[in-house]
C-alpha cells in the first residue's frame, strides 16, 4: 500500500511525462526508500484514473502551426451556421484492399491459433489501393472520384473540374458557396491558384497540418468501415463498394458534422492550437 505522498509523487511524474514507464517510476520510488512492484504501479495508478493506452497519432505541429491553427479558429468561430452550411468540404484519401480496417481480434481456444477462421487473410504488399477524390456539404454528399495514377496539380484541377459544380448543384448551396481544400503542395500550387482565379471560387482558408479541422475525415472513416464490411475481393469491387456506399451516407450524418462545427473551433481555441478530439 501506498502513501497519500507517494500517489501524489506518481500522479505528478505522469503529469508531466505520460511516457514513463511503471519500472521507471519503481525504480524513483525505490530510491526514496519505497519499495513496491511495477504492478502495485500501475493498479495505484488505475485507481486514480490514469491507465496505459497506446497514444493517438496526431500530426506533427510546430509553433507556427499551432499559431496558424489558433487564428482560423478565432477568425471563424462566430461565423453563422448558414455560412457553414454552404462550405463544399474536400479530400483525398486511399483505400486498400485488404487493409487496416478488419476485425484485429477473435474468440478462440488455446493452440488454435492458425485454424482458417481465427486467422486474417493478407496479401504481400497490401493487395492495391485507390486514391479518392470525394466532397461533402451539409445536405449531403457530392460526387466521388478515382484518382488515376500519381496525382498532380494537372489531374487535381481536372478533378476539380469535372466534380465541384456538379456537387455544388447537386447539393443545392446556391450562389454564395465556399470551396475548402488543404494545404497539399498540389492543391496551393501556382498552377492551381491561377486555375482557381479563373473560376472565381471563394476559398476557405486552411490552416496546415488541421485533418481534425476537417469533418470530411469522419465521413473517410465510415466509408472505409463500410468498404471493409463487404470484404472486396479485387480493385474493381473496391471502388464498386466505394461509391456505393459513399452515395448510402445518410444526409442526416452530413448534417450533424457540420451543424457542430463550431465546437471543433472552440476546441482548437482551448488547446491554444493543439491538436483535438475530431
């Protein structure tokens, strides 16, 4: 049993360093005179709320990011929810056949480890993927494209072309729309600004390193549970599968994400620029 100083001594040393060890933290202990198991760590540990998770992965933020972060969310989070309602989201994304999205664990009795039904099929090399070119707003989903090879500001302003109007009109956002897109080298080149010029878009403006910031990335993740569910055999059936059940996404779930769009900036505005839930 512990003393109310040394929780206190553990709960500060995690506080500061979620990273530590509990033979790290046995071994403090241990010379200050207390001398207990790594065990008897982590179940005093459990015990005030703190337990060991795999940490989330998150992008890379510098000082200048966070900064850039922070000020998108201050410039926009007293904007009204009409003008979200008119912001064309956009992305890219890849699906891989036979990816990361199965079952990763099953029920099953000592030794029968490698009985076909308790094991995950793979393929060397992944299989194969597609690269996706999709958008969104708050009444629903736009179109959603294959990227044909390896994408550059040439076939990404094709992209853009041939499916922002049709999503635009397909989703009803009227004249007074706005376009999103990140940061990637493809999307903010000379080439792609001045083809955006000519269109006369309004564009939204990005903060780099801010997928969070984006609700696209929600409906990413439901398409590719929803893909894996079907287990696509071949490249064909996982594109198939991919418009299917991109078109399926409910209107209700668009509109959910962006109507609380708003907590995703008051979020940012908390975390002064860190990274959030979302």
């Amino acid at each position: 049993m512990l003393s109310a100083t040394a929780v206190r001594y553990l709960k500060r040393k995690v506080d500061k360093n979620p990273r530590v060890t509990a033979e790290e933290l046995r071994q403090d202990l241990s010379e200050g005179g207390t001398h207990v198991s790594a065990q008897t760590i982590r179940r005093t540990l459990r015990g005030e709320g703190l337990h060991a998770r795999t940490p989330r992965r998150t992008p890379l933020l510098t000082p200048k990011h966070k900064k850039s972060r922070l000020q998108y969310a201050k410039n926009h989070v007293d904007k009204p929810q009409r003008f979200w309602d008119t912001v064309l989201w956009t992305d890219e994304t890849k699906l891989e056949l036979f990816g990361h999205m199965d079952q990763r664990y099953v029920w099953r009795r000592k030794n029968e480890a490698y009985k076909e039904k308790n094991t995950l099929p793979t393929v060397k090399h992944g299989g194969g993927s597609v690269m996706l070119w999709g958008c969104f707003a708050s009444s629903g989903t736009g179109n959603l494209q294959r990227v044909q090879g390896t994408m550059n500001s040439i076939n990404y302003q094709e992209i853009l072309g041939a499916n922002v109007m049709q999503s635009v009109t397909k989703l009803k956002l009227g004249r007074r729309w706005t376009f999103q897109q990140d940061n990637d080298p493809k999307h903010t080149s000379k080439s792609t600004m001045a083809w955006l010029q000519t269109k006369g878009w309004k564009i939204l403006e990005w903060p780099s390193q801010s997928p969070d910031l984006n609700p696209i990335e929600n409906l990413w993740w439901d398409l590719k549970k929803a893909v894996a569910a079907r287990k696509p055999k071949n490249i064909s059936e996982l594109e198939a599968f991919a418009h299917e059940e991109w078109a399926k996404i409910p209107a209700g779930r668009c509109k959910k994400l962006v109507s609380s769009y708003v907590s995703r900036l008051k979020d940012v505005i908390t975390a002064k620029g860190c990274c959030t839930k979302y």
